[in-house]
C-alpha cells in the first residue's frame, strides 16, 4: 500500500506505475513491446508513469489494487504530439475499455496529465488490466501517469447496487 497515497478529499492515488506486473514486461528505456517507467513530479506528488511508442503495442500489465469498497475510477493519461490509445479492464470485466486522447493540443500544451472517468466498481480483490493498441492506420503512443479513485458514498453505493441487480 506504499504506492497507494490517499488525498484531501479521501480519496487514493496510484502516481507509482512500477508496481505493474510482470516486471519483465517494464523496462527504463524504450523496448518495442515494453513498457518505460518515466519519473516525473506534480504538484504535490511524485509518481513513475508507463510509457511506449513505436509501431508495436506493449504486453499487457497488470496493477494490484488491494482496495475493498466501492470508488469512481479516473485514468491520467500524460500527452505526446501522437494521439494516445490505451485499454483497461478490471479482472471481472469481460473486456476492455478503450482510452484515446488526441495529439497535443496547444491550449493544453502545459498541462500534466488529462484526467478520464471510467466507471465505479467494486474494487475488492480487482486488479487493473492494461494494454495498448493501435487503431488501424494510426501512429498512436501509450502513456498512463496514474490512477486516482473516489470512494463512494454509502447511499451512492446502495444505489449502484440496486440498478445493477436490476438489469
């Protein structure tokens, strides 16, 4: 739970990425098929993102969350002049979601990382699956900076339960 920092507001972050498996599958230089572990510094926090480009998408990772409970999901993913492709799934899901961000936009140009709802979930004994992709005929790179999760209120959970046993 080292990797895990809880915030002001209650909630968790993952800015520490290296803590992925399996590690062959991470490396600190740029490896068709490989993800790199980058360093960098926010406001506030320190973290190592997940890196690739090149032609070849990366192996799959996946993140150990060891959360119990219910919490809204966002993904940070960091930008490069290529657009962005990443996939992720929790362990019970039956697929994967797929994340894109467009190139660097110039407005943005000095912003850290672009934060993206997923999804709320029951994270108890869930781990983060991830994957890059490359939509046909696109140059896209790969980079995840960090995962940050709500907990969900009581009420907002017995709702999502509710709805969910419903379908």
């Amino acid at each position: 739970r080292k990797h895990m920092k809880p915030t002001a507001a209650n909630e968790i972050l993952i800015s520490d990425l290296s803590i992925c498996k399996p590690r062959s599958a991470l490396t600190k230089r740029y490896v068709a098929g490989k993800w790199k572990l980058l360093p960098y510094e926010a406001e506030g926090f320190k973290g190592i993102m997940l890196g690739a480009i090149g032609p070849r998408p990366p192996a799959p990772l996946r993140l150990p969350l060891k959360l119990r409970g219910w919490y809204d999901i966002y993904v940070g993913l960091y930008r490069t002049y290529n657009p962005i492709q990443v996939r992720l799934r929790l362990s019970s899901d039956r697929a994967y979601r797929k994340f894109q961000a467009s190139g660097v936009d110039l407005k943005k140009f000095l912003a850290f990382v672009d934060e993206y709802y997923w999804k709320a979930a029951d994270l108890t004994g869930e781990a983060i699956h991830i994957a890059g992709y490359k939509a046909i005929d696109t140059v896209a790179d790969h980079f995840i900076a960090l995962f940050r999760f709500a907990p969900l209120s009581p009420a907002k959970t017995r709702v999502l339960q509710r709805d969910r046993a419903s379908q």
